[in-house]
C-alpha cells in the first residue's frame, strides 16, 4: 500500500502549485486588468459629460423657447378679456411665481384681477365643506345644496361668493375672509366674470388629490367660466409623475365638459393656454390642454374658427 505520508506530500504540492500560479497570474495580468478598468472609467466619464452637455443644450433651448413664447404672449393675448374681471384661486403650497405669471396672462389679455383667495387645507374636511354654516351660505348665494354633491358644495358656494355681486354673496365672501380657511384679498373687490384655479403639481398621498378634485369640481361646475391650472408635473421619489389632481379631474366627464384646465401652467407657453382659455370658457367653450397625454392640445386657438364661433 501507499504510505499515509505520500498522499500528504502529494496535497502539500498540489496547494503549493496552485499558489504560485495564482501569485504568478495575478503579477502578470494585474497590469492588464488595471488598464481595462481605467479605460472603463475614462469612458463612463466621458458619455457622463456627454450627457451633461445634452441636459444643458435641452435647457438653454427650452429656455429660449419660453423666452421666445413670453415674448410673444402680450400679442397673443391682447384683447382676449377685455372689461373682465377673473378671480383667482389659490390651493396651498402654490408657488408665488405661479400666482404671479396668472396675474400677468389676465392684465395682458387686458383683463383685471378682481380678488386673490387663498384656501386653506380645512377646506378638504367635510367638516367644512359640508357643514351647517356652509349650507347657510349655499343659501344665500342662491344655491340648493341638496343639488350638489356634500364634497362639492365648499367649492360651489366660493364661486358663487365670487362671481354674482349681490349682497348675499358679498356677505359669505366676508364670512369666508374672516375665517382661518381662507385669505380674501382684496376683501371689498368685484364680482368676476371668470375664475382661475391654481395648484402645485399632485400625489394623491392619503386621499389629497382626491379631496381636492371635489373641492375643484364644485367650483368648476358652478359657474359658466372656470379654468384650472397645474404648475406641472409632481415630484416623487421615483421622477417625475403626472399630476394627480389633474388625472382626477380630466377623468370626471360632468366637470371637464364645463370646464377647462391646462397641465403646464409654470411654462410660458400654458400661461399662453390660460389667457385663450378664459377666452374660450368665457364664450362657452372648454377643452383641456397642456404636455398630458389626457390632454387635448398643447393650446386653444389663437384665433378660433368660425365654426368653433
């Protein structure tokens, strides 16, 4: 028989083969190996600048285009809303710049601002929105609130409160300012003949979206010109995703059929889109517009045919 000893020398060798060609190979081909992982690098650093530049050639143009739209927007617009007054309401966490290009698209379609309002989260509580006080004041802008839905009915009293210009309707736009739901300036302004609704760009976290919509709905389906308008797209934490505000509202066919929106309000050219759509819901025309794949168009006509008329 083979010695015990002779099958441990053999192991001892085996390992101690297998060692040096493991020390040999890796002196051998640590050079090449180092090589290929620094070109890989060089490339991804490369195509990472490429890209870069790209992003900034596709900012620099989209710059340009707004530029170029904004620049065009008082001759678009001019004329559109002359002797109207629109009303203006803010959902929370609408950025002041958002406000501001609204205000400007109205006074270049030579409109004027009438009153700001600025709605606090309460109004999504059907605690409020549906509550005795606010069926109080359904009356007294001449609205059943039996023919409205319970969600809906905060909503459609405001755009009665703003738009009728009676002594009722003045007397729940104050009882509206005094609260701690809702900011009223100016407090003493008159009654408009449109209304732009105005939100930041939506998740339904918890039922937000949801909540909001009915609020929107109400005032959208209460008086004869609404337009509501998004600043975009809503941040999360996978990109950017469609607003869902605007999903909800798009999918309710009663409230897209007498009312317009438009999905892209921060651009300048849906601030374009706004101007020509208090035009249009001003003359019983509403459509929806935007960069949506639920909307539309990008925009109404500039000028509409007279078939549309």
């Amino acid at each position: 028989m083979i010695d015990f000893r002779y099958h441990v020398v053999s192991l001892v060798a085996v390992f101690l083969a297998l060692a040096t060609g493991i020390i040999i190979g890796g002196f051998s081909l640590r050079g090449e190996v180092a090589d290929q992982l620094n070109g890989q690098v060089v490339s991804l650093r490369k195509d990472k600048a490429e890209l870069q530049n790209q992003v900034n050639q596709g900012n620099a143009s989209s710059k340009k285009r707004d530029d170029g739209v904004a620049q065009l927007a008082p001759s678009l617009l001019a004329g559109k809303l002359t002797g109207r007054q629109v009303a203006i309401v803010v959902l929370p966490g609408v950025d002041d710049s958002l406000i501001t290009k609204v205000r400007r698209t109205v006074t270049d379609s030579d409109g004027k601002v009438a009153t700001t309002v600025t709605l606090d989260d309460k109004w999504t509580g059907s605690d409020y929105a549906d509550s005795a006080t606010m069926r109080d004041y359904a009356a007294k802008v001449a609205l059943d609130p039996r023919s409205v839905k319970a969600d809906r009915l905060g909503g459609a009293v405001l755009a009665r409160a703003l738009t009728r210009g009676d002594a009722g309707a003045r007397g729940v736009l104050d009882k509206l300012a005094d609260s701690d739901a809702t900011t009223v300036e100016p407090s003493d302004g008159p009654a408009a003949s449109a209304i732009v609704v105005v939100w930041p760009g939506m998740v339904d976290k918890d039922g937000q979206a949801k909540r909001w919509a009915a609020v929107v709905s109400g005032l959208g389906i209460s008086v004869d010109a609404v337009v509501g308008v998004s600043s975009g797209s809503a941040s999360t934490n996978d990109g950017l995703s469609p607003d869902a505000l605007m999903t909800r509202l798009r999918d309710t066919p009663d409230v897209v059929s007498v009312m317009s929106t438009v999905d892209n309000g921060s651009l300048a050219i849906g601030q374009v889109a706004v101007g020509l759509c208090l035009r249009d819901e001003l003359a019983g025309r509403s459509g929806q517009y935007g960069m949506g794949r639920d909307a539309s168009a990008m925009m109404p006509q500039v000028e509409p045919s007279a078939e549309a008329q």
